[in-house]
C-alpha cells in the first residue's frame, strides 16, 4: 500500500486516509514471431539458384548479401532465387516480416566450393 501511496505523491495525486491507487494494466506489444529460414542451392544450366523456405512472419522482404531483392506473400513462405551467376560463389540470405527488423538469422549457400 505504501508503494501506491507513494507513487500517487510522485504524480501528485491526493488520496485521503485509507484510500489507495490501483495501478492501470499493463499492455504489453505482441511479441514478435520468429522467423526460421533453410536454403538450397542447385543449378539450373549451369546458373546458380536457392530455394528458400521459411517460417513465421506475414509478408516477407527477401535480402541476398545485405539487398533486398524481393517481396513476397508468405503463403507459403517460399522464394527461389535466380541468381544468374555461375562458378565459385557464396550467397548470405535473410528473411525479414515486410518492412521491419524482424529477421531470420542468416543462412549461407556455397557454390564450387
């Protein structure tokens, strides 16, 4: 009670004798979903591509090395990247919910190597 009491003084609240503050609920922000993403890499002709699975998250913002290269409906989450490229290469991947810092962590794909 002399928690309240005090706290009412701080904020300059009078109570009288006996009376107490009850404190407002706390409304707590949705926690964040998490994101889990595998990779794949293959060749298609000789160029590089990865599927990309994941979890979690809504719309989705897809990040090859750092860029952002796509944005996606996450029904299912599922996103194959063409990368065009061919010979020795490694690709970091990151899914993000679309227009946030709620990320997966990043995977890797190795090509000829």
């Amino acid at each position: 009670m002399a928690f309240f009491i005090c706290l009412a003084l701080l904020l300059g609240s009078r109570l009288a004798a006996g009376q107490t503050m009850q404190p407002a609920p706390l409304t707590r922000s949705p926690t964040q979903g998490q994101i889990t993403l595998s990779a794949n890499g293959y060749k298609v002709k000789g160029q590089h591509a990865v599927d990309l699975t994941w979890t979690g998250g809504t719309s989705s913002d897809v990040y090859r090395d750092g860029v952002l290269i796509a944005t996606v409906p996450n029904i299912p989450g599922f996103y194959t990247d063409h990368t065009g490229a061919k010979g020795r290469r490694t690709y970091t991947f990151k899914v993000c919910e679309a227009g946030t810092q709620n990320c997966s962590a990043q995977v890797t794909v190795k090509f000829g190597g």
